[in-house]
C-alpha cells in the first residue's frame, strides 16, 4: 500500500500565511486492484482453516457440510486462516474511497515553509513526510488551488484513493503473505459430485420450464441449476443465464444465497445478468480452462442464426468460404470457387472424360487413317508439279489418261 500524507489547513489560512493545519497519514490500495485474490487451484487439505471476507456467497448449509466431507474448517478469527477466499463484492465491503487533489509532497514542503510562521507545523509535516516515506501530499481542493499549490504554481493532480474501512483493518492485516483464492474454487466443490449434471436431456427440461407460465416452474429450474455440478454443466448454465435471464431477473430467487453462489461462479452479481451472444459464452469457459470441442459444436447448433447474422463482430466463429450452387458450378464448367480467399480457390476446369480403354483395333484403324492422310497430301504434291510442266490440265484426256512424259507413264485412279 502507498502512504500518503494528509493536510486540512485551519479555516484562517490564506494563501499569504498558514496559521495551522492537521497531518494524518493514510494508506491507499494500488488503483490497479480490482479484488484480493493472489492465488489459484486451491486444493481442500485435512487441517485447513478457511476465513471467508465479507462478500462471499457461498451457503452457509452447504459449507458446512463441505467441511466435515474434506476435514477443514471455518474460522471467524482471520488471525488464525492458512487460507482466505474473496467475493465479488468482497473489495467493496472492506474498502473506502476519497476523491482528493495531491501534489509532491517536497515541493508543497518547500511552500509552507515559506509562509507558515509556526516552527511546529513545519517540523509535524516534515516528520509525517519523513516518518511514511510519503512523496505525494494529499488535500481537499480549495486548500490545495488556492493554498497549498501556491496558487496554481505547483502541478496537482485529483483521483480517488481507496484505503481499507477501519473495521477491516484487523482483517486486511491478517491477508498479509496468505493465500487469497475466489469463491469460485470453493463453488466448485459445495454440491459436490454426486450432484445434478445437466446434459442435453435436462438443459431441454429447464428450457421447458422457463418457457411455462407458472413462475414456481421458474423458480424450480433456477434452484435445479444453483444445485447443479457447475464444472460439468458450464455450457448450459450460460446458455440458461443468457436466454432466459429477463425471467431470471424478475424472480425474487435471482438474490437467494443458493442461487447467488451460482452467479458469483461465474464472478457474476444478479445485476450483471443479460443476454450473452457465443463469443462471451466460450470466452467465459475459456477463461475457466474447461473448453471443449463438443462445447463449440454444441453452442453453433444452438446460436447458429446469430453466428451467421453477426459473423462481422466475431472473435471466435469464422466464415471461411463463400461459394455458388453446384448447379451453377456445372454451367461455368469448374468444380469449385472460393469468393472470399480466391488465392486458396482449388477450382478446376472440367475436362471431357476420356475411355482408357484402348483395343488393338482402335490402334491399326489409327494408323491405316494416318497413312491414307500421308498419300493423299503426297499425291496432292505430285499433281500441281506436274501441272506446272504441261501447262494446262484442259490437255487432260477423257479417260483420264496422261500420255507420256519424259518417258514415265502415270495412271491416276
């Protein structure tokens, strides 16, 4: 915790002379911090001693039961835990905020020095700066504007310190170097193995009977899901919370502790309820290592309408290919098409198929058409020579005959 010192000037002062003022000094949490928890994976150990901050939603009953199965026990003096679990509402309860306006503690120093006239205010704020290690002097703002920043002349900033409540103190004292787990670990294990996993089958009944008119139908269902194995029924207890968390708002069970300790499973108030689309669902079972594969495939069946309409904003689900009907496919003589990635499109050219069967007779009727085609171009050749050498082929005889001529005899058939 940071130690900061603080100033409340006497009502007399002016920003010509301070006549008095008090010091306290104060401790302020690290603004970072959003729980207590340090420490993951608690396993229940025969001996243990377990405190619970206020805030912890965990049933009192079930608890109880809980020790005596696992040989530990609660204590309600913190000074003897070996382990502590916090709450959601755990750092709300044991803290305290006070929006305030601070400057460097040295360079404020310096200016009250210069006109406080009263050696013993001097020396009480140089012992509190001294004693805390204190670099940040802390006020409220009219002292620190018009006053103690000398009028603007010193940089000042303003923000919320948070301190412990002093009831707490004794408490937060005590936390100090243990083991601080959420309540969620302890959730996990209050109903037990043998309690109610819901599958398939049971998620259709719950749905069944948040669907009914009869609100006792309702309540019967959320107390079903409170009691249920959370580890092994994650996926349908989001899927429940989120469909059907307007019928779980407007029950008066929703801030029943058996049915908070479920919500605060899930690090949830009964005011964080709402509808969740898929990426939040596997996010939220993602973050608690228990995704599966079966899981992803589950939720698509479930929420694939909402997937496909809002393919845009998600992280998890993803549209790879965007193609046409066979149909059309066969019309343009291709047998596939990616219009989203064209660069990994496998699309081929149909081409006509081919008999690979060849016979014997197929290959001498090949050559035979081959050879008449050679004969016919060479008699072709011969013809327009000879042509050209008598001069006119109106010399030709009826019979088609050709006297002789540089002593060959041709016969054309």
């Amino acid at each position: 915790m940071e130690k900061y010192v603080k100033i409340e000037l006497d009502g007399n002062c002016t920003n010509t002379n301070i006549s008095g003022f008090s010091v306290d000094i104060i401790e302020g949490l690290d603004t970072q911090i959003s729980d207590f928890t340090n420490s993951t994976g608690y396993i229940p150990t025969k001996g243990d001693t377990i405190y619970l901050l206020p805030g912890v939603n965990i049933p009192r009953i079930k608890l109880k039961d809980l020790a005596l199965n696992l040989g530990i026990r609660v204590v309600r003096d913190p000074e003897k835990a070996t382990a502590f679990f916090s709450g959601k509402s755990s750092m709300g309860k044991l803290t305290t905020s006070m929006w305030t306006y601070a400057a460097n503690a040295n360079e404020v120093l310096e200016h009250v020095k210069n006109i406080c006239t009263d050696e013993f205010y001097i020396e009480r704020l140089e012992t509190a700066i001294t004693g805390s290690g204190a670099t940040t002097i802390c006020s409220d703002w009219q002292d620190m504007r018009n006053i103690l920043s000398n009028d603007t002349a010193i940089d000042y900033t303003s923000s919320y310190i948070y301190g412990i409540e002093p009831e707490y103190q004794d408490v937060y004292n005590a936390m100090q170097s243990k083991p601080i787990y959420h309540e969620s670990e302890l959730l996990t294990k209050i109903n037990g193995e043998d309690s109610t996993v819901i599958d398939d089958i049971v998620y259709e009944q719950l749905k069944n009977m948040f669907e009914s008119t009869d609100r006792d139908n309702h309540v019967l269902a959320m107390e079903i899901m409170a009691n249920s194995h959370y580890d092994n029924s994650i996926l349908y207890l989001q899927m429940l919370l989120s469909d059907y968390s307007n019928i779980i708002s407007n029950s008066h069970t929703r801030n029943h502790v058996n049915f908070k300790s479920l919500l605060s499973y899930f690090g949830w108030a009964p005011r964080d309820l709402g509808r969740r689309n898929s990426d939040n669902i596997i996010k939220q079972i993602e973050e608690k290592g228990l995704l599966t594969l079966d899981m992803i495939k589950r939720l698509y069946q479930e929420y694939s309408d909402d997937i496909h309409r809002n393919i845009v904003y998600n992280d998890v689900f993803q549209i790879k290919e965007v193609t046409i009907n066979p149909e059309y496919l066969d019309k343009l003589n291709i047998t596939s098409l990616n219009l989203i990635n064209p660069e990994e499109d496998s699309t081929l050219e149909v081409t006509a198929t081919i008999d690979d069967t060849v016979t014997d007779e197929l290959i001498e009727a090949a050559i035979t058409n081959i050879q008449r085609a050679e004969l016919k171009s060479e008699l072709i050749a011969l013809e327009e020579e000879l042509s050209a050498e008598q001069g006119s082929p109106e010399e030709e005889s009826n019979n088609n005959q050709i006297e002789k001529t540089n002593g060959d005899d041709f016969e054309w058939f």
